[in-house]
C-alpha cells in the first residue's frame, strides 16, 4: 500500500531546524533589520568622529565655541558643502568632477560683472547659474559622448574654465556693492538661520530625498553598482550620467554666488583647491570612489570634520605645513572607520586574539601527548 506524502514549501528546512516556523520567521526578518543598521554603521563613526573634533576644539582653545567663530566655520562650510553633494551624485555614478573649484571662480567673476555693469541682481544669478550649467555638460559631453574618463575630461576642464575666469576678469578684483545681492546669499536669514545655512540644508535635503526616494537616484546607485549591467536593464546610463555632471556644474555655480557674497568680490583666484575639499568631504561621508555607495547627508557631514579640523588649527595656531599632515592623517582615520570597514576589521582581530609564534608546531589534540606511538593491530 503507498502512502502519498505532501510536502509544503519550505517544510524541508522547516523540519530541519530545531526552531521550526518560529525560527523561519525571525531569520526572514532579520536581514532587513541588519541591512539597515550595516547602512547606519558609517554615519554613525562618522558622527561619532565630529563629536569627538568638537570636544578636541572645545578643550584645545576658549574661541572654539564662540558665536561668532560657529557662524563663521557654518558660514564656509555652506559652500564646499554645496560642492559636495554636487560631487556625490558623481561619485555616486563612478566619475569625479576636478572642475568644480574653477566652476566656482568663473561663478563669481561672472555675477560680480554682471552686477558692476547695471544688470539686476536676479538676473545676474540667473545667469551665473547657466554658465555653470554649460561647464558641468562640458564634462558631460567629455566623458558620455567623447568616452574621456572622467578624470582626464575634468581637469581638462578646469583648466579651460580657469583660463576663461582670468581672462573674462581682466582686473585684480570685480567689488560686489549689489545690496540685494549680499542679502539673499550671505546677510539674511530665513527662520533664524542665516541664508547660506538655510541654502545648504536644502539643498542637501532635496539632495537626500532624490537619491533615496526616487528612480532617478535609484538608478545612479545602480549606475555606480555595475554600470554594464545597468546598460543591459535598459536604464538609460548615458542620460543620467549627463545628468549628474549638469548637477554638479550647476551647484558649483551655487557654491560660487555665495562664495561671492561673503567675500564681496568677483576673483579667478577663488575656489582653487575646493575640488579637493569636496571630494574629501564626500569620501570621508563614506562613498567610494568606484561608485555605488555614500548618501548626501553624510558627504555634507563630512565636510564639516574637514572645516572643523581647519577652523581648530586655525584657532591654536598651528601653521599651515604641520596642518597638512594633521589633516591629511584625520581623513584617512575618518574614511578607515567609516567606509574602509575598520570597525569590522578591528573587531575581527581583536576576535581571533594573538597569533601562535612560528617556532611552536600546531598541536593535536586527538594525538596522545605521551608514551610509545600507536601500532596497527594484527589479529
């Protein structure tokens, strides 16, 4: 007589574990919750790492903490921060943008003239805006339709730009006096925040919003992911890498205008070594330079332990060569811990303990430690 068995799906594993569906269920909902706190990991060391720079500042000098040096350090920060999240939706694809630095030279040289010749101040922005949009699809068209690699393409770029800043300049200095101007991205303020403050925390929210919450931004981290891959899904790769290049243009031009309404002037000299500021401050928030990975709100968190660490420099009176080195040795502990997995690999050596010395041979613990060696019976 045959007895038919039904087997469920699942009830294989099922009946192998101890647990039974209990177990299955737990273990289902578990990975969920450990993506997310993996997610989380970064930008907590990282904010851990800021916390611990403001204590150092704190202690180191009396001035750290002072109204007037936190509006400042906020103040500056508000651009390269702006920088940063234009730099991380490259980063985010696999690419880099060198050009942002001069991007925001030229920015500033071209609303400083504008404004000197009459124009109105909102047309002076507008402007600016364009000409910054046109260098970001330079680089676009460099890298999606020439095939340059983004490296070569922006630096390309960054000289063209610069040149263009210098010659467009023509003088030392272009003065700013546009009232209205000065207002709107560096006096005001908007709900007790000053403007640039207000300028930058949008910017990086709607910045937080399309790269989580959208198909565009999802389809940047698949771009950077496997951008071969993404070719064959049928996403549209070359689109958004033009896309990104145009956004990261076009916020260095942002960055430019405030950079200009702090400092009251049009110059070339402006901006020179803020690419670098930005791609620290988006590697330090934890992105990786292959693509794939990183989230705005952590680039712009990074930015702040790079002007942090300055600002405390600055503030006890450290020179500029002996700040390199402390600099330079800071990020890399912040991008060790937040994105290099140090945490991880910490734990795990501090898991597996000292290592047995060479000269000992390993033992076996089946083998007896002592008396004649075992013989093969005979019978």
């Amino acid at each position: 007589m045959t007895h038919s068995t039904t087997t469920t799906p699942g009830s294989a594993n099922g009946s192998a574990n101890s647990g039974g569906g209990a177990s299955t269920t737990r273990s289902s909902a578990t990975p969920g919750l450990l993506d997310r706190a993996k997610a989380a990991l970064p930008r907590s060391y990282l904010l851990i790492v800021l916390v611990g720079i403001i204590v150092i500042g704190f202690i180191a000098t009396p001035d750290f903490l002072t109204v007037r040096n936190a509006t400042n350090v906020i103040s500056f920060s508000a651009i390269v921060a702006v920088l940063a999240v234009g730099q991380f939706f490259v980063v985010l694809t696999g690419g880099i943008d060198l050009s942002v630095g001069s991007t925001v030279a030229i920015s500033t040289v071209v609303s400083a003239l504008l404004m000197q010749q009459g124009v109105p101040a909102g047309v002076a922005v507008i402007a600016t805006l364009v000409v910054a949009a046109l260098v970001g699809l330079l680089n676009g068209v460099l890298v999606v339709v020439l095939g340059l690699a983004p490296f070569i393409a922006t630096l390309a770029t960054l000289s063209i730009v610069q040149g263009a800043s210098y010659i467009i300049q023509s003088t030392s200095l272009i003065s700013i006096s546009n009232t209205s101007f000065v207002q709107w991205f560096s006096d005001g303020a908007w709900l007790g925040l000053p403007n640039p403050v207000s300028i930058f925390l949008v910017v990086m929210l709607i910045a937080a919003f399309v790269a989580k919450y959208t198909t565009f931004g999802r389809r940047l981290y698949a771009i950077g992911g496997n951008r071969e891959a993404a070719r064959l899904s049928g996403l549209p790769v070359s689109r958004d890498l033009m896309t990104t290049y145009i956004l990261s243009g076009l916020l260095a031009g942002l960055a430019g205008l405030l950079a200009a309404a702090q400092l009251l002037q049009g110059s070339s000299l402006i901006g020179q070594g803020y690419e670098l500021d930005a791609i620290a401050a988006v590697v330090v928030g934890g992105a990786s330079l292959f693509g794939g990975k990183g989230d705005p709100i952590s680039a712009v968190i990074g930015c702040f332990v790079i002007s942090i660490i300055t600002n405390v420099m600055n503030l006890i009176g450290i020179s500029s060569e002996p700040q390199l080195v402390i600099k330079g040795a800071v990020i890399i502990i912040a991008v060790f811990l937040s994105s290099a997995g140090g945490v991880a690999r910490i734990r795990s050596a501090l898991r597996r303990g000292p290592r047995p010395s060479r000269g000992a041979p390993p033992q076996n613990p089946a083998a007896p430690t002592s008396g004649p060696a075992a013989t093969p019976s005979t019978t």
